[in-house]
C-alpha cells in the first residue's frame, strides 16, 4: 500500500512540508509507504494543448510528469498540498497536475485523493475546491478531514503553531489509510465498478 505524495510548494522545509510531515507520521505508524515529490524550483511547465498525449501515451513535455504518470499507477492514495498564491493553488502545481491528470493512461478509479492548502492568511478553501476536481472527474473517492483540509503560516516553520491544522492533517491520514485497506478489500471481494464507453455530449447543434 502506497501514498504518493504531491508538495507543490517551491520552498524545501516550507509550511505545506510541515502539514505533510504530519501526515507521514501516520503513514509510518499505520506502516503505509510513501513517496514525496516536491516540485521545489523546477520549471514546470503548462499544458500545450498539442494533442500528442491523445494519440501516444504520455507528455509531448519530456520532464518529471511522465515519470510521475508511472508512479500515480502504481499508488493507492494520491495527496497533493499546495501553498496557496493569490487565492489559488501555485502556478507550478497546477502546470503539473494538469499534465499529469490529462495525458496519464493509467486507471485512476478507486485511488484515494487528498488535499492540503496552506496560506498566510485566506484562499485556503478555493485552493482546496480547486485541487479536489482533479479527483473528483477520475473517480477518485476523497479522504476528508474535521475541517476543510488547511494550515496556515507565513514564514517557514509557522504552521508549527496551527494545532487545528495539523490535528486535521493527521486525521485525514488516518481516514485516507482507513479509505485505502476498506477498498483494497472491497476490490478483492467485489472488485472494481463495471465501466462504460466515454460517452461525451456535443452542446453545440
Ligand atoms: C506569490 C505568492 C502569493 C501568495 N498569495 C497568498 C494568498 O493569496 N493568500 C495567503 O494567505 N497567502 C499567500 N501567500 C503566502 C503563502 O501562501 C504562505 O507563505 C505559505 O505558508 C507558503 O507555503 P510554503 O512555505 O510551503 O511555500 C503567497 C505567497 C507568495 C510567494
């Protein structure tokens, strides 16, 4: 049983890996492996719209989203956390997930999804709205927590001091650990949802 682990943030040691540590804590105890990419000061680039992922598999762009396209395979959870720039998720996470969501082949149903925002202050809410979707159009049950998944600090370090986010970072662990062996086990009994044909509607007549 794996997490892969999406930071977007560009700051090593920042805020969203202090949300994370408390998440991989629970993963160690409930002996679930992980596996933390950090976007860091890579330049990531934004979705082309070239259309070679449609007819290959994978990105036309030839960086780390291939490789994470393999990983995402392999993984039962998916938990992305982002810092929050201008009420949004950071530009480079976005560019990433984008990518990855939109030219991966890989059966992405079943895989528990999880988000983080971490800000100074405010746009914590529409960040985590924003990274949900990438779930929730891939059949991807979400792990929730007590709250709507944030932490909040400005300089590194600070989320130290949010007890509530980090408290609900953990829970939400726990529940993705709980979301991922309830479905390993499901999917072993029942296996998964019988599928259908993409069936995509044309509004324009
Ligand atoms: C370009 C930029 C835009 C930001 N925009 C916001 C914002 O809209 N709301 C907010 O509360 N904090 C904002 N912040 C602050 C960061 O979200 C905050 O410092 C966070 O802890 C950074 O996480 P990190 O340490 O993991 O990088 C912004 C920071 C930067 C660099």
């Amino acid at each position: 049983m794996k997490v892969l682990i999406i930071n977007g943030s560009p700051r090593t040691g920042g805020n969203t890996s202090r949300l994370l540590k408390e998440a991989t804590g629970i993963f160690e105890r409930e002996g679930v492996g992980y596996e933390i990419y950090q976007i860091g000061g890579k330049a990531v680039r934004g979705c082309m719209a070239c259309g070679c992922c449609s007819e290959h598999e994978g990105c036309a762009i030839k960086d780390d989203v291939n490789v994470l396209a393999q990983k995402l395979d392999e993984c039962d959870g998916l938990l992305v956390a982002a810092p929050v720039y201008y009420g949004s998720a950071n530009g480079s996470v976005i560019s990433l997930l984008d990518r990855l969501f939109y030219s991966s082949r890989c059966d992405k149903r079943m895989k528990v999804g999880a988000a983080f925002a971490v800000a100074r202050r405010a746009g914590t809410t529409a960040t985590f709205d924003e990274l949900n979707k990438y779930f929730t159009i891939n059949q991807m049950p979400i792990a929730s927590g007590r709250y709507w998944n944030n932490g909040f600090g400005r300089e590194k370090g600070q989320t130290s001091a949010d007890e509530e986010g980090l408290q609900n970072a953990r829970i939400v662990a726990r529940n993705m650990v709980f979301l991922m062996k309830s479905i390993a086990l499901g999917r072993e009994k029942y296996g998964l949802p019988e599928t259908e044909q993409t069936v995509m509607t044309s509004f324009i007549k």
